[in-house]
C-alpha cells in the first residue's frame, strides 16, 4: 500500500518528466524489481529511463539498445527467453494508461526466479495506472511548459480568456501591454478591471462602450471575429497606442465559446506612421489641386480629426494685429460653430500675451505642447462665466500649436487640440503636425505669391483701364470697359493704340480665364503685343510673338486678338487679322460689317499663320472692335445679348462714337456680366499721325559711337563703354538705369535682332544734354525676327523696364531698325 | 583699374549649411548660364541661398532667372531664398515690379548677415 501511495504522489506532483522518471525508477528498484524500463506510447515507444539495482551504466546503455516493447493488453508475465537481455529470471510487462490511452510500457526484471506470479498482476496493473497518470501529468506539464516558453518570448500580448470572462494564461508581454507587474497579477485581476484604467476608441475615433471591451469578445459569439482596430489612451498617462487584437474562439462539443484567445498587436508606431503619411499625402493633393485655398485649407483641418486631434484650427495673422481662425474643424461638427463664436467674442490679438498660444508660437516660430490641462487652468483662462462656458463645450485636455512655417517666415499656427481626457500629444504628433503645417504654409505662401502676382496685374493692368481714350492724333476714339472680376479691377479683356513706324495698330484681346491669373496673362499679352508691334510695326509679327510667348508660358495659356493695322493716310488700306476673336464691324453710312477673317487663337498651336484681310478705308469710317464678353451678357429676360443687338446698338449710333459708347454703357447696367467687357470704337477723319521722333537728338553732345560685335558678350562691351564715355557724369541712379537700359537694348539686338553672332554688328550711340542722356542702338535687323522660335530670355521685363526708367522712347526705321530711349 | 579684368565667378557651397550660391561680377546674357547650372545643382540638394552681394550688376537675363528659380522653388518643393544686393542691382527688382517676388531674406526676418 505504501508503494500504491508513493505511486499516488508522482501522479500528483506538478514535476516535469525528466524530474518524474527518475523518481519512479527509485521507487521501483530495487524494491519491486532488479531492473525497470519505461517505454513511451504508440507514436514513439523508445526507452524513456531504465534502471538497473546497482547501478550498470553499460547494461542500462545495452537495454537501451534493445527494440522496444510495447504496451500489452494486459499485464504479461515474462519468459526468460523473452528476458534475454535483461539478464534476469524472471519480468512483467505492464501497460501504461492514463485518459483511456495507451500512453507507453513499464517493464521489471527480476534475477529471481518467479519472482512476479499472476497473483501479483492485478497489484502490480493498479501500480502501473497509477504511475502512468503520474507520467502524463508530467508530459501535460512539460508540454505546457514548452509552450508558455514559446508564448512567452513572443512579443504580442497573448491572453486566454475562459468563458467566464477571466484570464486563464497570459505571456509576459501581455502583462507589459496592461502596464501590470506581472502575468500572475494580470491574471488575478479581471479584465474588465484591468481595462478600466484605458480610455478605448475605435478606428474612426468613437468611444468603445464598456460592454464592448478589448478582451471581451468571447460573449459576442462571432465565430471568426475579425481583427479590430482599437486606439487605447492611457488615463493617466496620457499614453496613446494603437492595438490590433485578433481573437480565436474555442468552442465545445456543443459549440458554446469555451475559451478565446487574443493576440494583441501594439501596431502604434505603425498605425502612427501610416497615418502620417497618409495625412501628408492627402494634405498635398488637396493644397496642390485647387486655387481656392480657403477651402483647400478647411479641407486640410479636417482631415487631422480624428487622426491627429479632436479639433484643429488654422489660424493667421489678420487685420488690426488680430489672429483670425481661417478654418475650423471639430470631431462633433455642431463645435464648429463653438469655436467661431468663441473667437468672435473674444478676438486674439497677435501681439497679446494673455491670449493662448498661438501668437507666441507665431512669435516665436516654436512649437507649444500642454498635457493634462485641467478643467482649472481652464477656469483661470477664462475671462467670463460665457468664456468659460464656450471653453467648456469645445473640450480642452490637450494642445498642440506648430507654427506654419515656409521659406523662414512664420506665416500662422496650426492648433491641434485633445478633448480626450488623458490624451496627450507626444513627439511623433508634433513630428506630423509640423510636416502638416510646412505644407500648408507653402501653399499658404504660394498663394500670397498668387495674389502679389495679381496686385502687380493690377498695376501692370492700371494702363489700361484709365486710358479710357488712348489718343490717336487725327482720330476719334471712344471705349467701354468693364471687368467681371471682383478681385482684381483689371480683367483678362485688354486694348491698346500702338504707334510703330509705319502707322498704327489697334489691338484688342482677351484672355481665358478670370480673376487674378486672367488679369497677368492680360498684361502680359498687352505688353507683348506693344513690344512687338512697336519693333516690328506689323500686325502678324506681333500675333506670332504673343503666341510664342504663350506658349512658352504653358498650362494652356490663350488669347483671343483682333489687330487692325491703320493706313498712314485716308483713303488707305487697312490690315485685320483675327486670331480667335470676334470680327470687327466696319460702319459705314450707318451699315455695320463684319471685318476679317478669323485665325487659330494664340496660345492654341505651335506655329500659325493669321489670314490677313484688308479693307479700304475712307474718311468717316467707324471701326468697333469688342469682346465676346458684350455678347454672352445676358438680358434680363435670361437671354444673351448677342451679335444682332450688339448690330443695332452700333448702326444706332451711326458715326458717333462717343454715343456709342454711352449706349452701350447704358445698356451694360441692365445686363448681368459674365466675363469682362471691352468696346473700343474709332473714327478716323484724317491720317493718324506718326510717331514722333525723340527730341534730344538736336544741339546735343556726341558722347559714344560705338560698333561692336555681336554675341553674348556685347551688352556688356556696351555697358563698359558708356560707362567710361559718362565719366560719373550723370547721378548714380540714372547712370545704373543707363546701364540696364543700354544692357537690355543690345541684348535685345542680339536675340532678336540678327546679332547672335560676332559677324554681325550692333551699333550703340549716346548723346547727352544737360542731365538728360539718349541711347540709340541699331542692329543689322530685319528688327524682330518673328521667324524665330527660341527662347526669349527676358520674359517680357525688359521692354517694362524701358517704360519705367525711360521719360521717353521709340523706334525708327525697319531694316536696320533703332531703339533710341532717353533718360533724365 | 579695368573693369573688365573682374571676371564673373560663381562660389558654391559656402554659408552655415552650404547652401550658399554667390556670382561675383556682372550677371547677363553672357553670364547667366554659369550661375542657372549652378542654381540647379544646389537646388537638386533641396535648398538654395543666392547671394547677391558679389554682383555689381544685373540685367532682366538674370531677374529672368531669378524669378524661375523662385517658381521652380515652389514647384519642385526646395528652399529658396535671396540674400540682397547693392543698391543698383536692388533697383532692377523694384522697377520692375517684382520684389515680392523674390524671396529675400532680408524684408521678413532680418537675419542678414
């Protein structure tokens, strides 16, 4: 009995197998047998331990090497052929069974004879059940144990739930992802009081109720939950993670959920990433895709919450010093109207100190970060039980404020605020904040550039409009003009009188688009065609150097022009050339006719040739050139004006086109616009007169007669040469304007003019009178090349420049031609 | 002294973070190409600072090139930002209307040099 309850105690021992067999081999030797072997079950039968009484290392090793036995059906009582090996009288082969399995074979040897008798199997089986489940207790432990090895080195928490809802097993890491000292506290204490101390979101940033814990979903009966997404803020800490947990379930015979499994995945620095990125990427293409930035911007904040924060705010510098909030968003939509209240009643100033933190951050271009701000501080900060109360409802726990930083400058702060409670924003939020804020300050600054760009239209664009009646001596000219824009009080419609040499040309155009970039393109094409005519003095040069320069300008940039070149004397021919826009109308004897023939619209091809028609005119004539912006308008029945109203309205006023231009701004007020309108009427009772030659050419001092070789290195000969020629005669300020002139004057003579080469010369002359300087240079010609397809480096600027410095300037003669420009 | 003997140069490299790129001379249609390759090359590496104090004089071939760099800066995403010149090279920006154009770094922060 006493071997049956040692026998007991191995079964009941929690000791691993390698611990165990040696215990049963000490229980078994030599008390009940000279020698014992323990073989293992069916699957693997070797020898698990043997001993011999003692102690026999080489035969212990022999029998070892034997075949193994197997488990009998019942207990057997050994022959001494079948001991053979054991060298041993007499041996019992004993199955042993636990759960109702086979689980291996026990064999005792005796070198007495007979020492076992059938007498003794019925003992002897009891014993060997008992030593059996001893050793699958054993095996189960060491199983267990090699599997909580392997659970435990993993990484992502592993926890076991049975179905009460309590921890069976968990791995150290799970123990480390609960903040717990160990897996025995973890497990002794129940999840949902573990849980407690997190604050749960899902994905899209709503509160896990509590019912619906991480470790519960056992109860939820989803045969293969999916994995879940779950943002888990640490209430005292602040700690933000992302989890991924993935659940197994084990279910019964019956199919009831016995146990579940969760694998917890801390994917923070993943998620964290992820969402940067995407954030980043997503700001961009909205910043990039639109011109309306203020929606662009909205756009952008909404897209931090719920990734990044609970609510954002956009804030830049306005009018007065005060900060404006330019885009809001806010987790609970309805708060928007909160936060704008909020700011409406108590304005922020830029310069204040007492008004949060934007304005520092501005300041300053630092970064401010707060946590754990209290409903106290709250308290302090407010100035009023209304404050308080608006601050109340907007949530306040946490806040980030990045200065919106482009190019060095501070332009703004992007606030990002945690209504959460506990939340509190680490590095890697200001990391993607600041990236955020980067973006949209470059957009911001690009836009501003936008805007400068359109301040320069307007003034590059104020020639047009006061010019109501360009002066044409000998003609009578009356015009209409009227903007559509709102922005921008110049429109994309233009006009000008251009003298050249060889009489003058009338240009109307009209760019697509509006607004402020309509309104560039608009000078720009003014001040083409007006360069290029004034060189060329011909109506087809100056289309074609206004379609290459759009075309070089790219992103679809397109003009409509009319130019009417007039004879030098009545009765003349005039030349009209349409490229995309509305024909002319000739009126005569109080008959209106269409005039030209249209061409591809500027900008549109490569290379085109405009047809030129002409037409004779005589005294009287009246010549009106519009946009089609006269007749899109629409009337206010909701029809468009039109080309058969715009004919009535002009024969109406037969030759006066002074009329005419208050009938149709009379008629302007009753429409509704829909893109700029220009009207530009002209009677020409005598010839128009040439341009008029500068007037310093006479009585003045020789100052410089110079031939110099063409080539890139010819501005600067020029500009050398004048210097020296000057001798610090003239103020710093006019010898520098000199100089760029003089610089801009032979370049233009040598990229247009036929001087590339050294071969061909240009010339450059200066006389001076008194404090006033003229420049003359000619080139070899043919003048402007329109043939010439190149790039035009100056973009335009130098021909602005020779307008703002110079009190006067003009062109003579086509082949060689000769800019002169006088400056004083 | 022959002004003619001062050779346009283009220094590359310099100031704190080595983003300087200073011409020295006279910038126009002869010149430009010098100081556009250089331009490139300092703005393929992210950030560009053109220093304009070394130049004694500027056309619209070099304001041309100022301004693209200032366009590309914006569309390519590098930083770019101009440190002024004399007084007569200054005067080009502003006749012709461009100054706000240009980033200088002067006009925001005062961190001149």
């Amino acid at each position: 009995m006493e071997l049956l309850t040692s026998a007991g105690e191995i079964a009941d021992g929690r000791v691993p197998l390698d611990a165990v067999v040696p215990r049963l081999l000490d229980l078994v030797v030599p008390t009940l047998a000279d020698c014992c072997v323990v073989y293992g079950d069916g699957s693997d039968p070797r020898v698990i331990g043997v001993r011999v009484a003692g102690s026999d290392p080489a035969r212990e090793a022999a029998i070892r090497r034997e075949p193994p036995h197997r488990p009998p059906a019942a207990a057997l009582l050994l022959s001494e052929r079948e001991l053979g090996p054991f060298a041993a009288r007499s041996g019992v082969l004993l199955a042993l069974r636990a759960r109702g399995q086979p689980t291996g074979a026990l064999l005792l040897a005796s070198c007495e004879p007979n020492r076992y008798t059938p007498a003794d199997l019925r003992f002897l089986q009891v014993f060997a059940g008992r030593l059996a489940v001893g050793l699958d207790n054993a095996r189960l432990l060491t199983a267990e144990r090699q599997l909580e090895a392997l659970v435990g080195a993993l990484e992502d928490a592993v926890a076991v739930l049975d179905g009460g809802g309590r921890i069976v097993m968990a791995n150290p890491a799970a123990a480390r992802l609960m903040q717990v000292d160990s897996v025995e506290v973890l497990i002794a204490t129940p999840p949902a009081q573990l849980w407690e101390r997190f604050a749960l979101y899902d994905a899209d940033g709503r509160p896990l109720a509590a019912g619906n814990l991480a470790w519960a979903r056992a109860r939820e009966g989803e045969r293969r939950p999916p994995p879940r997404l779950v943002r888990r803020i640490d209430r005292e800490t602040g700690d933000q993670r992302w989890l991924l947990l993935k659940s197994s379930i084990l279910r019964d015979d019956r199919d009831r959920p016995v146990m579940a499994m969760y694998v917890t995945e801390d994917v923070t620095a993943v998620r964290r990433a992820e969402l940067g990125q995407r954030l980043l990427a997503e700001a961009g293409r909205i910043l990039s895709s639109s011109l309306d930035l203020d929606a662009s911007l909205q756009e952008v904040v909404e897209l931090t919450v719920p990734a990044l924060a609970d609510w954002c705010g956009l804030e830049l510098p306005g009018s007065g010093g005060m900060l404006e909030l330019a885009a809001v968003a806010h987790l609970d939509p309805a708060k928007v109207a909160v936060a704008h209240r909020l700011r409406a009643r108590h304005p922020v100033q830029l310069d204040g100190d007492g008004d949060g933190a934007a304005p520092g951050v501005i300041r300053t271009g630092v970064a401010f970060r707060m946590d754990n701000i209290s409903r106290e501080m709250v308290r302090a900060a407010a100035v009023d039980a209304e404050h308080l109360e608006l601050l109340d409802s907007l949530g306040l726990s946490a806040l980030l404020v990045v200065p919106l930083r482009s190019g060095g400058n501070v332009l703004g702060a992007l606030t990002l605020v945690s209504s959460q409670a506990h939340r509190r924003f680490d590095d890697a939020d200001e990391a993607v904040a600041t990236a955020l804020a980067q973006r949209v300050a470059d957009a911001l600054r690009n836009a501003r550039l936008l805007h400068d760009r359109a301040e320069i239209a307007n003034v590059l664009s104020a020639g047009l409009r006061p010019e109501s009646s360009p002066v044409l001596p000998g003609c009578k000219i009356a015009t209409v003009y009227r903007p559509a824009g709102e922005e921008v009080q110049a429109g994309g419609d233009f006009y000008d009188v251009i003298d050249t040499p060889s009489g003058s040309i009338v240009v109307m155009g009209d760019v697509v688009g509006k607004g402020a970039p309509a309104a560039a393109l608009s000078a720009l094409s003014r001040v083409t065609l007006r360069t290029a005519g004034r060189l060329t003095g011909q109506a087809a040069a100056a289309l074609d150097e206004l379609n290459h320069a759009l075309r070089r300008r790219g992103a679809m940039s397109l003009c409509t022009v009319v130019a009417i070149a007039l004879p030098t004397e009545l009765p003349g021919t005039a030349e009209v050339l349409l490229a995309g826009h509305p024909p002319p109308l000739l009126v005569r004897d109080g008959v209106a006719t269409p005039l030209g023939e249209s061409g591809p619209m500027l900008g549109a091809v490569e290379v085109a040739e405009w047809p030129v028609a002409t037409v004779e005119l005589a005294l009287d004539d009246v010549i009106v050139l519009y946009t089609d912006g006269v007749l899109d308008s629409i009337l206010p029945g909701g029809d468009r004006f039109g080309e058969e109203r715009l004919r009535r309205l002009v024969e109406g006023a037969g030759s006066d086109v002074e009329a005419l231009a208050v009938s149709l701004t009379a008629e302007l007020e009753l429409l509704r616009l829909r893109d700029d309108v220009a009207m530009l009427a002209i009677r020409c009772p005598g010839p128009p007169a040439l341009l008029a030659r500068g007037t310093l050419s006479d009585g003045a001092e020789p100052l410089l007669e110079l031939r110099l070789p063409g080539g890139p290195e010819a501005p600067r000969a020029a500009r050398h040469a004048l210097t020296e020629a000057l001798g610090g005669r003239l103020s710093k300020r006019i010898e520098g304007d000199a100089l760029i002139v003089v610089s801009e004057l032979v370049s233009n003579a040598i990229r247009h003019g036929g001087a590339r080469t050294p071969g061909a010369d240009v010339s450059v002359h200066a006389v001076l009178r008194g404090a006033a300087l003229r420049i003359e240079v000619t080139d070899p010609g043919p003048g402007f090349d329109p043939g010439g397809h190149g790039p035009r480096a100056d973009g335009g600027y130098g021909l602005l420049l020779l307008d703002r410095m110079a009190t006067g300037w003009g062109v003579s003669g086509s082949d060689p031609v000769t800019v002169w420009v006088e400056l004083q | 002294m022959d002004p003619d003997e001062i050779e346009f140069t283009v220094d590359v490299g310099g100031g704190a973070d080595g983003s300087l790129v200073a011409p020295h001379g006279e910038l126009d249609m002869a010149t430009q190409g010098e100081l556009r390759a250089a331009l490139e090359q300092q703005a393929a590496r992210g950030a560009v600072t053109l220093d304009l104090s070394g130049l004694r004089f500027l056309d619209t071939s070099g304001l041309r090139l100022i301004l693209e760099t200032a366009e590309a800066s914006a569309r390519d995403g590098f930083t770019f930002s101009v440190l002024p010149g004399i007084p007569a090279v200054q005067r080009l920006f502003d006749v012709a209307g461009v100054r706000e154009l240009v980033p200088f770094a002067d006009s925001e922060e005062g961190d001149k040099p």
